[in-house]
C-alpha cells in the first residue's frame, strides 16, 4: 500500500516533466521506426532455377511465390544463380532438380539446393523455403501410403492426402554457401535482432531510475519517508515500481508498435511479455543498487550510461553470443543480459512457449532478488547512516 | 505533569569516526509539555532528534516513545512522531496538498479523514490559499511551513521540530510560533530545536542546554537562570581589538567569562556595578573603543556563556 503510494508520486512526478513525455513515448517511437527499418518484414527476393522439374517442382514454386513477404525470381541455371546471390541481387537461392517430380513420385528423396551468401537475413529465408518443402513433402508421404493402401496413381490422391500429417519429409535441402569461407551454420542470429535491441533499451531506461532516487534522498525525503511508519524496503521497492511501470510502458510500445507497423516478430506473446518483465525487474534492482550506493546524480547517470551499454555489449546485445568464444559466453552469463537474449532465442527460433523459457526467467528474477536485496542494505547505511 | 512521559531517552551517544557528536544525552518529555534543545552549531542537536525519531543507527541509548521502544527498524512506534527535519523535505514538483496527502498515505491515514486532517494542518499553518500551488514555487517562509505542516499531518503525540524557524521571515517565525503554543496547548509534547535563546525562552516550559554533544544543563528557565546566581550579563559594544578586550577582561577578578559577539564584549560578571569603572578601563586599555554599554539581568545567553564560557552564537 505505502510502496504504491510512493511508486504513485514517482509517476506523477515523472509525468510533470514535459522533456519526459520525449523519453517515455517519442524514444520508443524512434525505436520502433529503427526496429522497422532495420527487421521489419519487407519482400525478400528468392532465386530458383527450376526448368523442368515437373509438376511438383511448379507446385513447390508456386508455394513459395505465395509465401508472404517472399518473391521468387526465376534463373536459368545454376551458375546464374549463384552470381546473382553473390552480387547480392537475390537473397538467397534454391536449384529444384530436372528429376523432381519423377523421384518423389517414385518414392524417393528429391534433393534441392540451398545457395545462400554469409552475413545475410537469409536464414529466415531459408526457413520459409524449408517450410515450404517441408509441406510438400508431407503431403507426398501422406499421398504415397495413400496410394499403397487404396490403390490408384499417386497425383490422384494427393489433394485427400493433404490432411494426413506423416512425420518425415521426402525432401531434403543441401545448404551450399555462395562463398566457401562460410560455414552456414553461422547463419542463425539475424532473427533476433530486434529482441537484443529490446533488452538493451529496457536495461538503460531502467537504470535511469538511478539519478530519481538520488534526488529523492538528496531531497531529504527518503529519510523523511522513514519518519513514517514505512519500512525502507517498502520505500525501496516504491521507488523502483514507479521506475518498472515506466520500463514496461517504453516497451510495450516498442514490442506492439514494431509489431503492428513493421511485422517485426516478437513470438509467444505471453512468454516475450514475461521476459520483458524479468529483465525490467533486474533493471530497476539495478537502478535502486545504483541510486543508493552513489550519491551524486551525476556520477549514477554516468555510470548508468556505461553499465548499460558495457553489459549490453557483454551480454550479446550489440554483437549476437553465437560470435563469441565459448568461453566469452560463458562469461557473457553474468550479464542478465545474456539470459534475457537467450530466452528470446528460445522463443524466437525454436518457436518456445512460457514453459520453455522459465530456467532463465528464474535466473533473471533470483538476479533481480539479489541486486535488490544488496541496494536495500546500502540505501539502509545510506538513509539511516 | 504527572502523565506518563511521551519520550524518554537515555544515555543516547552517536560517534561519527573520532567524533563523538552525541554523549550520552537524556531526557523526558510529558503531554503538553514543550522540550527545548538550546545550543549553537555542531552542539549535536540533529543528531539527538535523528536517534529520538528512529532515523540514525546509535551506538548506545535507548529511546522509548509513547511507552514502546524505537529504533531505526519500528514501524509502530513511529506512527506517534511527527517529525519536522531541519532542512525543507517537501517535493518541490507537487502542490501543497499533494504534498500532504502523500504523506497521509505513508502515515496510513484512511482518505477522507486524511482530506479533513490535510484541511485542518493547512489553516494551522496559514498555507490555505496557496494549497494548489506547486511547492517549489512557495517563498521561503511557506516552504517551511509545509514542511512543518506535514509533521502535523497524523496528530502526532510528539511533535519534533528541529530548527523550524531557520530563514524565516519576523512574521512566519511569529506565525510558526504560535502554531506551536497552540499544539503544546492541546496537549502534544513537543521537542524543539533551536539557537534562538528568544524561541526558547516564549516556547519552552523545560530547556537543556546541549554542547559539545554533552547536556550541560536542564530545567525551565526560571531554573536555568538561577544557575547564573547573582551576575549580570554586561555588553561592552564598540570599535578596536575586540578579541584584546575580551582577554583583557576576562583576566579580571570577578569576571566569569568575555566572549565577543556581533561587534561586542558580552561579558558574565560577578555584581556588574561595582566593576564597570574598572571594565571599561582595562577595555580603553587594550585597545578598544566602547560606544556604548548594556547590563543585562541575567537570561539563557548569560546561562550558555556561564556554562560554557562561549556565546551561544558567534
Ligand atoms: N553524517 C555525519 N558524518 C560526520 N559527522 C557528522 C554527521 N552528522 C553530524 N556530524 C557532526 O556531528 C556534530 C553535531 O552535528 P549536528 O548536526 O547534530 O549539530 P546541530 O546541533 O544540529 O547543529 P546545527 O545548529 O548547525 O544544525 C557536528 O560536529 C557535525 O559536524
Ligand atoms: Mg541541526
């Protein structure tokens, strides 16, 4: 109750500051605009060669081309293709084999080509292309037991066969990277792009809280506030919901307005909201750490500022973990940025839920305890000498 | 006074390092009853209250406030304190009222008794009119009347008051003064800080002298005053080697302690007729020139240079 008293007088204090509006709402807004440009879902160009492949190789192409955000652009052959990748003209290629139909349709594996350039978003691209193929591929399964079961021509049967889910693809890709010094299991970081942002964004607004609580002890107004019957706890944990409500606010506006106008993905929403919140927690704690053990506003905004970005560095905010060394990123986990970077991943990549990220958002929450426990001891000795 | 004391502190000692700001002060303080804590800079008088209202770690004492021990950690018994720091704690961003009311939350105040208490300190303090406007645009005087007003807030059964009239207008001081006649009226005990021997004198039924961190006296002033016994209080004010003049002087017989205040000898002697020929001699003597001559009966200047041989202001 009295923590809520406090965290509402910080807020309308906040609000009062015209520069703030800027801060709380025009920053997010830029963000999202920079977000937008830089992962927002715009047409991407794929490059097949498919001469004669056969029906199926058409379907394949025709699926793709109807793929959202995906225009597919036709080459003659192989060689032309891969230039056109090399130069940067198309994003990504993919060669359908001459015998593609044929050897599905006789129940075999088809193998399509993957051509794609190091140090692009084609991963998504792949993605979607692998997706695709991987749809295929089920159908005809489905539409071979079909046909072994009832009899009949294969081609026949595979509308039917469309709603029968069978495991395993007959397709396979075979990634061939454009330039042979890249491997191209160095492709997977671009998609998360816009989450690393995030985190490095809602860990430096937070942290602003630092030169709030600073003013408010210099003020004599925390000390006054112990004149009451309010334990410090209560006026620390105040302090930084008014603090979290506005780190919440920053990204929400990000996550919903990039989503909305630039379809930048975000995945599960219950499990990225979750997220957010972790890691904002750690932020505030952070925060009152910062404005209770200092006691100039200008040294906290400071430090803030390099704390923010130093661990953001460190944390795989500004350069993907994956680059790291192992060891680096074994480091890199001090940082509650790294954990927060890994939870996006998990769902980002791999499509995760809520469940699958709770072993981080644990860590992130004990990281938020112990930060916060060590800011009310100093914001004790500070207040009450 | 035969009411159970709202305070009661003993043997409080604060060190900071070496220094030992607070050694081993005492005292009580009865409904109604108006406490004062008289002594210059540095005598450790914030000290004292930050450890009377549970707001500095001790290094010893006890305090125990409406009958319930405190320290930095209670919760209960601060609800029976009002406290009114020495500099202005008030949110500059929100109104008068904001102010208050934020205050009320913390006090645990329900909200329509806190609009009616928020009301009432307000015309207390004469801020009634200027409720709405933002604290930071107050004058100097209205800030330290919020600042007063919020330790009025809950109806504290002690009032704690450490300098409150520090840069205030004649007029707010005398206004402010009233409004703490009025409370001790109601029956609250109050414990005031101050270096204005006048506050004390109007204000307080009991004073203690504090300096050095150490009381050195306590009683009403009538009390005080007979400490001094039958010297007077003589002023030799003037032009010259002041600081001469008052070594001079005080090396007389008779003299029990020279001090030199705002461009005067303030002198404690020992039957002030008889010495004056003498005094102003010596005084001629070492180089000064005095325009003008004072004796005063003794009050609680005389009693602070008395005790401790130094002005209470300098
Ligand atoms: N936090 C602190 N750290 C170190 N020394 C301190 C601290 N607070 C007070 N002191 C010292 O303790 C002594 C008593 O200070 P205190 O503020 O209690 O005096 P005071 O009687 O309130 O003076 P004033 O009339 O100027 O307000 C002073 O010498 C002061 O310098
Ligand atoms: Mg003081």
């Amino acid at each position: 109750m009295r923590s809520l008293a406090i965290a509402a007088v910080n807020l309308r204090r906040f609000a009062r500051q015209r520069a703030n509006l800027f801060f709380v709402l025009v920053l997010p807004l830029l963000i999202v605009a920079m977000l937008g440009l830089v992962f927002g879902a715009t047409d991407v160009d794929l490059g097949v060669v498919q001469r004669s492949g056969g029906p199926l190789a058409e379907q394949l192409s025709d699926d793709l081309g109807a793929t959202e955000d995906l225009a597919v652009v036709r080459y003659e052959d192989e060689s032309a293709l891969e230039r056109a990748v090399q130069r940067g003209r198309v994003e990504a290629g993919l060669v359908v084999p001459d015998d593609y139909t044929a050897v599905l349709e006789a129940g075999g594996t088809a193998t399509v080509r993957w051509i794609a350039r190091p140090g692009t978003a084609s991963i998504q691209l792949r993605q979607a292309v692998e997706a695709a193929v991987a749809r295929q591929g089920t159908v005809l399964r489905a539409a071979r037991f079909v046909a072994a079961e009832q009899g009949g021509d294969v081609e026949s049967r595979l509308a039917a066969a469309a709603t029968v889910a069978a495991a395993v693809p007959g397709v396979d890709v075979e990634v061939r990277p454009a330039d042979e010094t890249v491997a191209a299991g160095d492709l997977g970081q671009f998609d998360l792009g816009a989450a690393t942002q995030l985190v490095l964004f809602v860990f430096l607004t937070s942290l602003f809280g630092a030169p709030t609580l600073i003013e408010v002890r210099r003020l004599g107004l925390s000390r006054r506030m112990l004149s009451t019957p309010t334990r410090h706890l209560q006026v620390l944990l105040g302090e930084s919901l008014g603090r979290l409500a506005i780190a919440l606010v920053q990204a929400a506006i990000i996550v919903v307005g990039s989503a909305l106008l630039f379809g930048v993905a975000w995945g599960s929403p219950p499990a990225a909201a979750a997220i957010v919140a972790c890691f904002a927690l750690v932020g505030a704690s952070f925060a009152m750490l910062l404005g209770s053990a200092l006691s100039s506003d200008q040294q906290a905004g400071a430090l803030a500022l390099v704390l923010g970005l130093g661990l953001a560095a460190l944390g795989g905010s500004m350069v993907p973990l994956e680059v790291f060394p192992d060891r680096v990123r074994t480091i890199a986990h001090v940082t509650p940025h790294a954990w927060a970077n890994d939870a996006f991943a998990e769902v980002l990549r791999h499509g995760g839920g809520l469940v699958d990220v709770l072993a981080p958002l644990a860590v992130l929450l004990a990281y938020a305890a112990v930060v916060f426990s060590l800011a009310a001891w100093f914001f004790r000795r500070a207040v009450t000498g | 006074m035969s009411a159970a004391p709202v305070l009661v502190c003993t043997g409080l000692v604060k060190r900071f390092g070496d220094l030992v700001a607070v050694d081993g002060v005492g005292f009580e303080i009865s409904p109604g009853e108006t406490y004062g804590l008289l002594g210059p800079n540095g005598a450790g008088k914030t000290t004292t209250i930050s450890m009377v209202c549970g707001l500095l770690e001790r290094d010893d004492g006890d305090v125990v406030v409406a009958g319930r021990p405190l320290t930095t950690t209670s919760v209960e018994a601060k609800a029976a304190i009002g406290y009114v720091p020495q500099e202005i704690a008030v949110y500059p961003d929100l109104t008068g009222r904001e102010n208050l009311r934020f205050f009320s939350r913390l006090y645990g105040m329900a909200p329509a008794a806190a609009t009616e208490r928020i009301g009432e300190a307000l015309e207390v303090v004469g801020l009634a009119d200027r409720a709405d406007d933002l604290a930071g645009e107050y004058s100097g005087g209205m800030k330290r009347r919020l600042n007063i007003a919020i330790g009025l807030l809950h109806r504290p059964r002690l009032l704690v008051l450490d300098e409150p009239t520090v840069g205030v207008d004649p007029q707010s001081r005398n206004a402010i003064l009233e409004g703490v006649e009025a409370l001790a009226g109601g029956g609250i005990a109050v414990l005031y800080t101050t270096h204005y021997m006048e506050e004390a004198e109007r204000l307080c039924d009991r004073i203690g002298i504090i300096d050095a961190g150490v009381i050195r006296a306590e009683g009403t002033r009538r009390e005080l005053v007979a400490l001094v016994g039958e010297r007077d209080r003589v002023r030799l004010a003037g032009s010259g080697d002041l600081a001469s003049v008052a070594t001079a002087c005080g090396a007389l017989p008779g003299v029990e302690a020279a001090s030199v205040r705002d461009g005067a000898v303030d002198l404690i002697v020992e039957g002030a007729r008889g010495l004056l020929p003498e005094l102003l001699r010596v005084a001629a003597e070492s180089g000064g020139l005095v325009d003008g001559v004072d004796v005063h009966e003794p009050d609680l200047e005389s009693v602070f240079l008395h005790l401790t041989g130094k002005a209470l202001r300098d």
